[in-house]
C-alpha cells in the first residue's frame, strides 16, 4: 500500500474528526450540555490519533543511517500500536468517565434535534473519511485478494486502521440515533399515557 495514499486517508480522518469535534462543542455552547463537551473532547482525542498517525508516518519515511541501515519502516508498526492504545485506553476511559458521571448526576435533554443535528453531521463527515478509507484500501489490496488476506499481507497499517476506527465510529453513530429515537418514541408514550 502506497504511502502518499496512505497520508491522503490519516488527512481525510483528521479533518473528519475535527469536523465532528467542532459540531460537538458547537453544540455544547448552544445547550450548554456537559454530555455534549465531553463528546467533543472524545472527538478531540481520536484528532489527536490521527495527528499521532502522521507523526509515525514521518519517522518510518526517514532514510537510512548508521544505526538503522535497513531504514526507519518499522517505526510505522511502533505508532499504529500506539493509535490503537490510545483508541482504546483513552476512548474507553472518556466513555466510562463520561458515563458514570452522567448516571451520577443526569441531566434533561433540552432538545432532541440538535442532538440529530449532531448525529447527522457526525455521519456525514464520518462517512466521507470513510469512503476515502474504502476506497484507498480496495485500490490497494487489489481485485483477486480478499479482505482479510490483505490486512495480513499488508505492511501499510494506517489505510486499515481508519477504516476500522471510521467503521466503528459509523456504528456507534447508528447506535446512537437509534437510542435516541426510542427515547423519544418511550417519551412519546408516556407523555400521552399522563394526558
């Protein structure tokens, strides 16, 4: 997998990410929702995933010297290990804080669209990070390898890991809208069940 779409896909996923971030602590000023700023600084942290992403891309493309004859590529393998770390520590951290801090003390929703405002405008710019990511690793992997064997075969981990990350983001996005649906259809009926 070639490294300069490789770099063009960590780009897209930034850019996405930020775009998420920005609508999410947009949303938090407009509600002032403390749900909704610390999924901002969610969005903020899996930034800083792709900002780390970048930054081991530029140390693997390093050429060759002294202590490392056979070059720096390596060092791609080191970061990517590092992202899923931090996807997965520090995600999973924000979340159960996020969490136990809303069940500790909730708070009214105030309005249900600028959360599908949000939700809405985090799926597109998701999906478009996505797409881009679909789209490089299909190119890459070729017509006559599956998905799987390309994933193994590959020595260019930053295509598949935003794809991965997008994918989950895109689910948990759907999980979301769907949560949140029926909550209104739950509020929906016990607002009528009291009339």
């Amino acid at each position: 997998m070639s490294s300069g779409s490789s770099r063009f896909v960590v780009w897209a996923a930034l850019a996405g990410n930020v775009l998420v971030a920005l609508t999410k602590f947009g949303a938090a000023a407009f509600t002032g929702s403390s749900a909704m700023l610390s999924e901002g600084v969610h969005s903020l942290v899996d930034s800083g995933n792709e900002v780390v992403m970048l930054y081991g891309m530029r140390r693997a493309a390093r050429p060759p010297d002294e202590r490392h004859p056979l070059g720096h590529g390596r060092e791609l393998y080191f970061w990517s290990f590092i992202v899923a770390i931090l996807i997965f520590a520090v995600g999973a951290g924000v979340s159960l804080f996020d969490g136990i801090m809303h069940v500790r003390r909730p708070e009214p929703v105030s309005s249900f669209v600028v959360n599908y405002v949000v939700i809405g405008l985090a799926l597109l710019f998701e999906s478009g990070s996505w797409w881009v990511a679909v789209k490089a690793f299909r190119r890459a992997k070729g017509a006559d390898v599956g998905y799987v064997t390309a994933v193994r075969r590959s020595k260019d981990p930053p295509i598949f890991m935003v794809l991965v990350e997008d994918t989950a983001a895109l689910l948990g996005l759907v999980i979301a809208g769907l949560i949140a649906s029926m909550l209104i259809a739950i509020l929906s009926v016990n607002d009528l069940a009291l009339q």
